[in-house]
C-alpha cells in the first residue's frame, strides 16, 4: 500500500472510529456543495441514508442526509451513523 493512501486510511480511521474532531472548513469547501445532488441521489435510490466522508491535507469531513432529507454534519454525522450502524451488529467497526 502506497504510503498516501496509508495516511489517508489512518485520517480516515482516526476520525471515523477514534473520534478525531472533523474539520467544518472542509465540509464547507467540499461537501456543501453537493448537498442537492446528494438528496437528488438519496431520492432517486430510494435509499433510507446516505453519506459522504472527504480527506484532504490530514483533515476529515462528512455528511449523512436521512429519507427526510435531514442534514447531519462531521462529529453529528459520525454519531448518527454509529446509532445506525450498531443495530446491523456492526458495534466494533464504529
């Protein structure tokens, strides 16, 4: 494995399962903007969830929009996902 995609894994890692603060800035720049295509997305699936996770330069962001078309962002989307992925007996990937 490439060392970039090595720290790439670990940012991921660090914020996804350790907790690691996310980085709204980045949300801001990367995420935001696709926030209709991603509702269109979600719609169009008839999916029930969706989410998105970046990486760039070290930081993390992500986004979890629900059937509703509600918005969770970084740290609020991490721990909707956690209380969504336990129930499938995922507890130890969160």
């Amino acid at each position: 494995m490439s060392s970039n995609k090595i720290i790439i894994r670990r940012n991921l890692e660090n914020a996804l399962i350790h907790n690691r603060e996310m980085v709204l800035s980045l949300y801001e720049h990367e995420l935001k903007e696709l926030i209709s295509e991603l509702k269109d997305s979600l719609n169009k699936d008839n999916d029930e969830y969706l989410f998105a996770v970046t990486e760039n330069n070290n930081d993390v962001a992500m986004i979890l929009i629900d059937k509703q078309e509600k918005i969770y962002i970084n740290e609020d989307a991490r721990n909707k996902l956690k209380t969504l992925w336990r129930p499938c007996g995922s507890e130890r990937v969160l």
